[in-house]
C-alpha cells in the first residue's frame, strides 16, 4: 500500500460519514467549508524538490506550511517522498466546495473518484521526480526546475488520464471530473503552469528524452538507427522499484 492509499482511505472516512438524502446524495456540513480557502490558494506552489541539507527540519517545515502538499528529497540513501495530509486534505474539500455550487446533487461515488483523483495528482507529481533523479543519473541529464516541474504536472494528468480512468473516475459525475480536471491543474507558478506544453504523449515523450538524456548520448544512438528512443525511456516511468522511501507529515 502507498501513501497515496493510506491517505485515500484517511479521508474517505470522512465522506462515508457524511449524511445521506432521500435518494443517496451526500449532504454537506456547510460550516466546515466555511473555513477553507479557495482552491487557488494551493496552486502557485515554489519548487518542491528540497535537499534534506538544505532543510534539515523537512517533515516538521512540511507539517506547518499553510499549503504545500508534496515534496521530493533527491536521493541521499534513499530519496524521499513526503506528502502532506493537512494541506491535501483541505485542498480536496475547497476543490469539493467550488465545483459543487454548479450541481444539484453528489453522490458518494462522485466524492470518492474525485478524492483519488486529488491525491493521486500529488502523489504521482512527487514519483515523477523520484523517477528523474534516476533517470538523470542514468543518461547524463542536468536537473532543471522549471522544466522538471512542468513535466511533473503533465505526467500527472496524463497517468490520471490514461491509468485512473476506469476505476471510480469513470463512474463518478462527468461534469464534476471535467471541472476538477480544470480546477487542480490551474497552476500558477513558472514551471508548473507550462503543462500544457507538455499534455500529450506525442509532446510529452520527444521533451522527456531531452530533458533526462544527454544530448550527446541521444544524438548518437539516434544517428545510429535507434529509433524508439522517446516511447522506450518514457515506458521507464512508473518501472523503477526500491530507491525512496516515502511519509504523510
């Protein structure tokens, strides 16, 4: 089990407790939304990929930041993964709270694909930097934030895309995937909002290749014939066991 289910399974408890209508929608506790904030407060994050030395207090700066939901330490025996339970936790409900104004009823399936959803997009954002920190290491490439962080965000929504739809994604409210999908990727920060340079395997893979493999090495394997290259290393993703730990702070 990963974080990513641990947290799932935290906060579902929360939406099987919520009471039910006549016809099985949920029924909100309006005053629990009256203490978020709007989505957009957790959406111009800086970069999230911190050294343990240049933060040696890391869980405990993670605990008590008013928004951040992830963050990736390279790795130094292991890499590290830490998410943040608090700020996920009211980023999903303020996310909740705006889409729902424009819908007469949820039901508990629509609140549950929606929660995979928000927690995966962390949760897979942070594994893809886990993977670049080996791949980097692999083929020769030179970290880069801004970039990293923009294809960060686009594998994220792709693997929701291409790997979630067909569990609860695909039986929940089509309105409410749509707004959400929109919502939790109206990045602002540099880097992270230039995803959509990146939203397509057709764009994604060809930038990927570049940016984890030296140039010289991708020049010559292929001038030499090898002509897989973006779909093979892109396949990597996901592929690559051991090597991080991960924590909810």
């Amino acid at each position: 089990m990963t974080i990513a289910d641990t947290l799932t399974k935290r906060i579902g408890a929360e939406i099987s407790a919520l009471p039910r209508g006549s016809y099985g929608e949920v029924r909100f506790d309006e005053g629990v939304f009256a203490q978020l904030p709007e989505p957009d407060a957790f959406l111009s994050p800086g970069p999230d990929v911190v050294t343990g030395a240049e933060h040696p207090r890391i869980i405990e700066e993670c605990a008590e930041h008013p928004t951040l939901l992830g963050v990736y330490v390279p790795m130094q025996s292991p890499g590290r993964i830490l998410l943040v339970e608090r700020n996920l936790r009211r980023f999903y409900w303020s996310l909740i709270n705006q889409l729902r104004r424009g819908l007469p009823y949820l039901f508990p399936i629509d609140l549950e694909g929606a929660l995979q959803l928000v927690v995966q997009q962390t949760y897979q954002h942070e594994l893809f930097h886990f993977h670049c920190d080996v791949l980097r290491t692999l083929l020769g490439g030179r970290y880069d934030s801004p970039r990293e962080e923009a294809l960060a965000v686009a594998w994220s929504r792709l693997w929701i895309h291409e790997r979630l739809w067909g569990t609860k994604l695909k039986r929940m409210n089509g309105v409410l995937y749509q707004g959400l999908m929109r919502a939790a990727y109206n990045y602002r920060s540099p880097g992270y909002r230039d995803w959509p340079q990146f939203a397509d395997r057709p764009r994604f893979e060809p930038a990927f290749l570049d940016y984890v493999a030296d140039s010289a090495a991708k020049t010559r394997l292929e001038s030499n014939g090898v002509s897989n290259l973006r779909p093979l290393v892109a396949a990597m993703l996901g592929q690559i066991t051991g090597g991080f730990v991960e924590e909810v702070v």
